[in-house]
C-alpha cells in the first residue's frame, strides 16, 4: 500500500494512494456533501455537490471529490468561496427540480440558502443514478434504466412497462433522496422551507473561505455577538 503527502486546507496529511480525494477528505474528518455518492455503489460524480479547489502545477481548478484521486503534492481547499457559491447553485437548481425534498430542504438550510433563483417544476427526480446503480450492482437487477439526453433524460423500465427482473424489493425508494415525505415547515409546498436554517458561517465572509471543517461549522455566532460573550 503506497502513502501519499496533500495539503488540505493548509494542514499537511498522508493517505492511502489508491483512494479518491473524497475518501481522504471523510477519513481526515472533513464534511463534504454529497448525493449521487453511496457507499458500496460505483462514484458517479454527477450532482457535483462534492467539488473541491486543487491547486496544481498548472494551476487552480474545480474538481469532483468522488472521482478524482488523490495525488503526491497536490493543495486541496474544501471551503473557498469559489466552491461554496457552486454548491450553494447546485443546490438551487435541485431544489427548483424537486421542492419537496427534505434531504435538498435540509441540504439548503444548511448551507445558508433563504431564496431559490430559477423557475420551479416540481418534478420527482434529480437524476442522481443512484436507484439505478443500487438495482444493477446490489440488487443484481438491472430493472430500471436511464433514457434520453439533457432535460428529456429520465429513469424508466425498459418500454415503459413492468418490468419481469424487478422483485419489487423497494431499494430503489429507499436510496432515492426526493422520494420521501416533503418538509414539514411553516411554508407551504413548493416554497423553500428554512424552518431549520443554521447561521451563516461569518468567517466565509471575511476570509474567502470558512476556517474550520467540523460538522459544527456553520452555527457559530456572530462577531458581535462572541465579543459581547468574550466580556461576560
């Protein structure tokens, strides 16, 4: 087993060389959302929700945690404003998708989101992969399917008819991140939610970045407020 040297968010660390970049950064206790990645399914990298900043030779760019691999002397940054304003986008959009999902409600909450900027469809899907990666690599199914491309792409059985392969064993439900109860906030359906909107990280402001990665972040208090704490 070969170690490789990163630096993540300016503290050296050493990891496994076969391992993704979101693998190290879990195992170094660093929270980076996710929500086409499940463990045991195949990365699929497509909800970009764990984008990163590296900083190599060539220099500075976005990249997706789940499928990028770690590297001997790469610089990753978990938290720039860069990628703070992408997740926070990508989250939108979702949203705008599939409003009633608490996992996206919660997701949005979270990360200090109070309004959603484009047009609401309020259709069922995000197109995660996850159900259909959960049905062809656990369940050894294959039963449902992606078709079309772009705005038309959708998951379906083939023809659109029963499928004889599916045994109706309910993974596919229990892994997808929309087909749940919706929020149960104080807005009605289809607006964003909030009941449980955490601060926002102050020093995300002030430093470009924010400056500590525990689960934590993200409730801590205002300036003011911790000086006037500080005095007591």
């Amino acid at each position: 087993m070969g170690i490789v040297t990163l630096k993540v968010n300016g503290i050296e660390a050493r990891v496994d060389e076969s391992w993704t970049l979101l693998e190290a950064l879990r195992f170094l206790g660093v929270e980076i959302p996710t929500l086409c990645h499940h463990d045991g399914l195949t990365p699929y990298g497509v909800c970009r929700l764990c984008m990163v900043e590296i900083e190599e030779k060539s220099g500075t760019k976005l990249v997706t945690s789940c499928l990028y691999p770690v590297k001997e002397g790469i610089v990753v940054k978990t938290h720039t404003d860069r990628v703070v304003k992408g997740r926070r986008m990508l989250v939108e959009l979702m949203l705008a998708r599939c409003p009633n999902s608490k996992t996206l409600q919660d997701l949005a909450s979270k990360m200090g989101i109070e309004n959603i900027r484009f047009k609401m469809k309020n259709e069922d899907c995000i197109l995660c992969g996850l159900c259909v990666r959960l049905c062809k690599e656990q369940m050894m199914s294959g039963a449902i399917g992606f078709i079309g491309r772009g705005e038309k792409r959708e998951v379906v059985t083939p023809f659109r008819t029963k499928s004889e392969i599916c045994r109706n064993c309910g993974a596919c439900m229990y892994v997808c991140p929309v087909v749940e109860l919706p929020c149960r906030g104080y807005n009605p359906q289809g607006e964003l939610c909030n009941s449980c909107l955490r601060v926002v990280p102050e020093c995300a402001d002030e430093y470009g970045q924010i400056m500590c990665y525990l689960e934590s972040c993200g409730s801590c208090v205002k300036k003011g407020e911790m000086n006037e704490l500080v005095k007591t």
